[in-house]
C-alpha cells in the first residue's frame, strides 16, 4: 500500500472509451469441467458471460431471457414450459432444443453442482418441438426460475468448451477479452458488429489487494467479488467517494457447528456461544455499517411462519453473557478450547478478534485454524441463490441433529406448496431448538465502480453481469 502514491496517474477518471477492464477477486478465470465446481467470482463471471443458461440476472438481480425468450410455469411451478429462441454455440452452430436438454440434465446430475441439492424436485425433461422443451417436477417449486439464472447451470458444449454467449472469448488468456456474441434478434447486424468493439470486457481474476490498487491508479473500472474478508483493505487507499458499492444481499453468515461431542454436545451450551457474541461491536470492527442478525431467516419466505427469534434476543449482552457463563461454569470436563476454521484474511483476522473477545467474557479459548483443517466450528459465508427459507436451513445444517435433518427432509418431499411451507416452519424450529449455527450478520458484498459503469446496480443477488455494465448502445 506504500507505494499506492507512484501508481495513480494525473488523470482524476478513466476514458469513457474503450474495454471495460473488470478485477474478479480471486484466481484467474476458467472454465470448469461438469464435475468440477465453479472455483471463485472470475471463473463465474466468465461461464455467465459466455455460455448462458434457459435465463439469466440482469443488472438489477432480476429474471431476464437467456436461451428461453419466454417460458410459462404450470401447476403452481410443477411444470416450466421454456419456448427456445434462435441462438448459435460460438462458431456457428445453432443451438437445438435436444442439446438443451442433454446439458441441463448433465448439469442437474453432476455431483459437483452446488445447487443439486435443491433440484431433486426436478423429475424429466423432454422436448416437445424443435422450439420448445418442458420440465417437469415430482413436487412443485413456484421459483425454479432463480435457482436456473445461476452461473452453476449455465450451459456449456464440450470439449472444447463452447457457450452461447451472450459474450465470446476475442482473445483468450489469463485475463481474455470478451466480445458481444452475435445475436440475430438484433435488426441490423452490421450496426451490431460497429458497435461491438465498444462493449469488450476485459476480464482479471486476481487477489483484493492487487485489485484495489489497479482500480486505485485508475487502470480498471470495477472490483467485483468483493466480501467481509477484503472490506479492511479499502481503508488504506484513497478513493472517490462513490466509488465503493455494496450490495443488499441476502443469505448467511455465521458460525456453523462441525462437532457435536464434549462441550458442544449440550444444545443449551451451543446456545450459550450465541449468547456470549457482541454482534454489534463485531459488525462495526470490519464494516460500519454492516447489518448483524440474531436468527436464520431474514424473513417468512416460503415458510409458513415468521422466522425463529431466539429466546435470549431480548437480554441485553450482560444478561446474556452471565447466563452463558453459567453454563461454562457447570461444565465438568477440561477447560474449553474450540478451533474456528476461518480463512486467511485482514477480515477474518478482525472476525477471529471479536469473536475471540466474546467467548473470553464466559471462559472459553478460541483458535484459529484453516479452513480445510479439522475444526469445532466452521464460518458459513454464502449468499441465497433463491428466495426459498430451506436453503437457509440446509446450508445452516452442517451437522445438525436428526430431528432438524428429519425436518428439513420432509420439507424437501411436501407435495404441495401449502405443506412445504408448514415443514419448513418446523424445520426453523427444529434447527434453532438444535442450536447449531450461530447467526452474525448478512452477508456483506462489496464493489469499486467507475463512473463509466452507468448500467451497474447494487442487488440482493450481489451479482452483476459482465454485460450489463453498461448501458446498451442500441
């Protein structure tokens, strides 16, 4: 950060001309393999850009046509019938509806699909003219739509790997340079390949910091991917004051329980963790401003009832911490030492602080570990791809007990929207009775944004697609 003076130029913003030069924190982008999960924020934006799925987000976190140009849900969401619009694979060939359906039932069955989980709903799907294709579920999911705009079942021909667009790679590398795709429902095609050089999308995945400081010395437009664990970062490099943009989004994080065993045996004394936290002198030590939680879901959402509120959410912080000291005193077994898995960030150092303050005020040692070490308790840091409150339950349920897991199951196989969201009420219950994860806040997703940007919007997705950053030429 020292040497942040040499590098920014005597200019006061970048040209209005131009590639948009985007830093996705984390690795170089790449395409992954069907059995291998998208790796970071570069290798999501890449696979979004260029090989879309049925629909995709918009700037703003919205539904918007990908390779379906409309689609009808039947049944209340039991059936999803899409209608195919002209579309072409990088290199020419047109996309056809049994390709459609070969890929999205290679996605939904890959193991490595974060989103499998919730796709088990889905029971065929089938072509029913060149033009249009139906799936079909065994129990009805009204917002299917969400969980298919997600890069995870973007659609990709292979090998080599082919998308759709609505990009195309111009010029591959490390940090290749993407281009509009051509797209025949464009009038004139000769003003679409005039206007395309000035859409290209240079994409660099690397880590916050180098990021920060190209966005810094005014050698890139926007900083994506950003979360609690970078936020520290900012505070040491001079910005324009608009720049730094953080999302409403939606989803967990807190501290979820990987063991059950001594201490932590006891729901009562998993609760007294949760009592102990000083969630808003955490929040406000990484990012002012930055909402804390004391519950699961953020609000009722397909659940039948409004979220679980713990009991203790009325005392104030002595009351509650003198009430976990309690339960710390009764323990009869050797003093508590419980390791955190967190991993290695400026934000994390600042998270593993606090937290470790909290739990000294009731007599409990906290350590740090990585996060692929054998650990107590482990941090969850994800937002919601979907407005569903059973994906807050199951990624809250690392390793909850049997009723919450019966609970959550039976919420998976309701037949019917009405049951699911009574189960799902009884599995918010379920899981905040086993008091196995430990809310903190939301999640806290974060951009640096040059003015040039006009199309980028904050949303509760914290996603923004490399082609709607900025506004359409035509």
């Amino acid at each position: 950060m020292l040497a942040l003076p040499l590098l920014i130029g005597a200019c006061d913003r970048r040209r209005d001309t131009g590639a948009v030069v985007v830093s996705a924190i984390g690795e170089p982008p790449a395409y992954s393999t069907i059995d291998t999960p998208l790796r970071d924020t570069a290798s999501r934006l890449l696979i979004d850009a260029t090989a879309q799925g049925l629909v995709r987000f918009d700037a703003a976190g919205q539904i918007e046509p990908g390779l379906a140009e409309r689609w009808t849900v039947l049944d209340d969401g039991a059936s999803y019938i899409f209608r195919l619009r002209e579309a072409y694979w990088t290199g020419g060939d047109r996309v056809t509806a049994e390709q459609v359906v070969r890929l999205l039932r290679r996605r939904i069955a890959a193991r490595a699909n974060p989103l499998a989980p919730f796709l088990t709903a889905i029971d065929e799907i089938v072509v029913m003219t060149p033009q249009v294709i139906e799936i079909r579920l065994a129990r009805p999911r009204p917002d299917l739509l969400k969980l298919f705009a997600q890069p995870d079942m973007a659609l990709l021909r292979s090998p080599p790997p082919t998308g759709s667009g609505p990009l195309r790679i111009v010029s591959a590398s490390t940090t290749p340079l993407l281009r509009p795709a051509f797209d025949p429902g464009r009038a004139d095609p000769d003003d679409q390949a005039e206007l395309q050089p000035e859409q290209d999308v240079r994409l660099i995945g690397e880590r916050a910091s180098r990021a920060i400081l190209r966005f810094a010395a005014r050698r890139s437009d926007l900083v994506s991917g950003g979360t609690y664990a970078d936020w520290p970062l900012l505070a040491g490099v001079d910005l324009p004051r608009t720049a730094a943009r953080i999302d409403p989004a939606v989803g967990l994080f807190g501290i979820a329980l990987v063991r059950r065993d001594g201490f932590l045996a006891d729901p009562a004394n998993r609760v007294a963790l949760s009592e102990a936290i000083d969630r808003t002198a955490l929040v406000t030590a990484i990012a002012p401003g930055w909402d804390a939680v004391d519950r699961i879901l953020p609000d009722t959402l397909d659940s039948a009832a409004p979220p679980q509120i713990p009991d203790w959410s009325l005392l104030t912080l002595d009351q509650r911490r003198g009430a976990a000291r309690s339960r710390v005193a009764a323990w009869r077994g050797d003093p508590i030492r419980l390791r955190l898995a967190l991993p290695r960030s400026s934000g994390a150092t600042l998270l593993h602080g606090q937290l470790a303050a909290s739990f000294a005020t009731i007599g409990i040692t906290l350590d740090r570990v990585d996060m692929e070490a054998d650990a107590d308790l482990r941090l969850i840091d994800a937002v919601a791809p979907y407005d569903s409150a059973r994906w807050y339950l199951a990624t809250a349920c690392v390793a909850c007990g049997d009723q919450a897991q019966q609970a959550l199951d039976a919420a998976r196989l309701a037949p019917t929207p009405a049951e699911r969201g009574t189960r799902i009420a009884a599995a918010d219950a379920a899981l905040s009775a086993d008091a196995g994860f430990i809310p903190i806040a939301r999640p806290l997703r974060w951009s640096l944004v040059a003015p040039r940007l006009a199309a980028w919007q904050a949303n509760s997705r914290a996603w923004h697609p490399l082609n709607r950053l900025r506004p359409d030429p035509t």
